[in-house]
C-alpha cells in the first residue's frame, strides 16, 4: 500500500496531510487527494435534463450546465450534441482545454454492456455506442454507467451516505432505481476523508422501480403491471393529481416545476396532499421491501424528484415502513434525505475517471 501510495504523492494526485494515532498500533498517515491534479467532467442523461459538470480532482463543483428536455423519446445523436455543447460551456466558463480533461464520466438510465453500450428500454435505446460516439468528439476517456449507481457514488463519498456500513440510495425521478452501497473492510481507517470512501466503496443497482407492489396494478412502461415507478415516478404522480376532478391545471409545463408546484400546493392540504400521502405509503412499502430483503442501515432518497418531495413525504415514509418492515430491521435503519439533489448523478459520474485514475495509481488513461 506504501508504494501505491507514493506514486500518488509522486504524480500528485494526493499528498501527506500529517499523522494520526490509531488505537493501539503505531500512528497512521493521513492522505489528502490535490484538487489541483486535473479536471473531470460528469454527465447525466436524465429523462428530464441532461446536465454536465465540472469538478476538479477533488469533485468541487467549478461549473455546470443544464438543458431541460421533454420527458419523451430521446435520439442519441441530439443527446450527444447536447453533451458535447455542455463540455464546452462548463470548459470554457473556468478556462481549462477539453484535452486536458482526465476523463468525462456518464450516468445513463439504463444498463451498460461492457462499459460501451447502453442500453436503455426508457428511451428507446438498444445497444447505443455512446462512449464510442464521445469518445470520437471529445479525445478523451469516456466512462459510463447506471446512473443509479453514478448518484449512489456522489451520496455515498461527499453525502449522506457516507459512514454507512451497507446503504440504498434510492434515485426518484420519472423513473425510479436504487444503488445498494456496501463499504468494505479492507481500507477503511488506513485514508482521510473521501479517499478512504473513493477506495472502500463497491455498489450494485437494482431495478427496484420495476418491482411489483400491487399484484393486478396499473400497467407500467416496462410491459408489467403494479410497478413501483408506476406509482411514485415523476409522471405517475403528477397523473394521479390532474385525474382528480378538482385538481388545478400546472402553471409549469416541465415535470421538474410541475412536481415543485404540487408539493407547494399540498401545504395547504387538500388532493395534493391526499397523492402525496398515497406516494408515501407506496414508497414507504417499497423501501421496506428493500429493508425486509437487505438490511440496510441507511436508506437514502436522492435524485431530483427525491430532493423535491423529501421534506414533505419524508416522516409519512417512515411511518409507513415501520409499519411495514419487521420491526427489528426497521429499528436499525436511518431513512434520510440525499445530500445532493438535479446535480448529484452528474457528480457521481465524474467520480468514474477519478477512480480510473487513483486506480491506475495517478497515470492518465492516453
Ligand atoms: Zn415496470
């Protein structure tokens, strides 16, 4: 590990912060990663915005840029130019070359095979070659991965995830999926701060949002019928209120405002409060399925649509999975808002050239 390390300091992706003593054993180095080492960008390709960040080595936010799109079917190729606009933008606020980049990490709804292809049955999309496609524009390396598991990344190093044994964070939005976090033993306590979380973290997604929690429900997108997202996925939600004969038109005409103006209209009671309180007895028997089956310790809602309705369904979701977790697993959860809300999968992606680099012992990929 010492040597590993070295060449970290040598190459200057992390230096000496000073010692500590350990219980007992003789005292420890603390290592902090040098924010000044590069620039990583992160994308999310979200089914209502697709945002680009750029964060330096130690994933500060230094510029970001966000376009709104329509909850409908997505092309790649508009999705690229979206991208490749964004990179510019947020190069060009701070000044740094694209080339010089030591990655561009990208969350994508949807599965990716063998770190190339996507494949996305939410947008239509089977077997895209994305990193193939940035890759050609940009110069420099693409990463890509779930984006469930891009936003479980950022909550689990710099958010509420972090400290946690085994957590799910749960990723609300149009569609609804879930990262289950699990740090390991093997560096923790040996670093400081993020670098221990960037090392010891390992996490797999789940398509939590496509697991049935009403056997004869509604038919769901993804050909099924009772789904979890058909219930509490952005576009569930805001159809359950304007069926309601007295719900009142959107001002907003985009899912993210729209969503903002219910939760600000259900503060007055009334039938948006009633669809808030049904989606929090939906998520509620969601996420205590998830507890019942991995014993959690900490349950985390993120995405957009989790920082929107958080504050006001969160107490309703904790109610609702006491009562329908086994009680001993309950009693040994936290149930918490993520950290981060629009920007945290775009943050959790540009944690993919971070780890390339760190792991590759501070050699930039060529
Ligand atoms: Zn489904």
């Amino acid at each position: 590990m010492s040597n590993v390390v070295s060449d970290l300091i040598n190459d200057g992706v992390v230096a000496e912060a000073g010692l500590v003593g350990s219980d007992g054993g003789r005292p420890r180095t603390l290592i902090q990663v040098r924010g000044e080492f590069g620039h990583v960008v992160g994308v999310d390709i979200g089914e209502t915005h697709v945002q680009i960040g750029l964060f330096d080595y130690t994933l500060q936010t230094l510029a970001t840029a966000t376009y709104s799109v329509a909850a409908t079917r997505l092309e790649p190729e508009p999705v690229v130019r979206l991208v490749l606009a964004g990179v510019e933008e947020v190069v060009s606020a701070v000044g740094v070359e694209t080339g010089a980049l030591l990655g561009v990490g990208v969350g994508v709804p949807g599965a990716v095979q063998t770190g190339e292809l996507v494949h996305a049955p939410t947008l239509g999309w089977s077997a895209v070659p994305l990193a193939d496609m940035l890759r050609k524009e940009l110069r420099v390396p693409v990463y890509l991965d779930n984006c469930a598991r891009t936003l479980g990344q950022a909550e689990m190093w710099h958010g509420a995830g972090r400290g946690s044994r085994r957590a799910i964070v749960a990723l609300l939005g149009v569609g609804v999926g879930a990262a289950v976090a699990t740090a390991s033993e093997s560096f923790t306590g040996s670093f400081t701060g993020s670098f221990a979380d960037m090392t010891s973290t390992t996490s797999t997604t789940s398509e939590w949002g496509h697991t049935v929690i009403n056997v004869h429900g509604r038919p769901c997108r993804c050909g099924s019928r009772g789904c979890l997202e058909a219930y509490v996925g952005a576009e569930a939600i805001l159809g359950d209120y304007l069926a309601l004969p007295d719900a009142v038109p959107f001002e907003a005409g985009h899912t993210e405002a729209r969503l903002a103006e219910l939760v600000a209209r259900a503060a007055d009671g009334g039938s948006a409060a009633e669809v808030l309180d049904t989606v929090a007895e939906h998520l509620g028997i969601g996420i205590a399925n998830l507890i019942n089956l991995l014993s959690p310790d900490l349950v985390v809602l993120s995405g957009w649509a989790g920082q929107t309705l958080g504050p006001a369904i969160l107490p309703a979701v904790r109610e609702a999975v006491r009562r329908h977790a086994l009680s001993y697993m309950y009693g040994q959860v936290r149930i918490e808002p993520g950290r981060f809300g629009q920007e945290a999968v775009a943050l959790g992606a540009a944690t993919l050239p971070v780890v390339q680099v760190l792991a590759s012992g501070g050699v930039r990929a060529a």
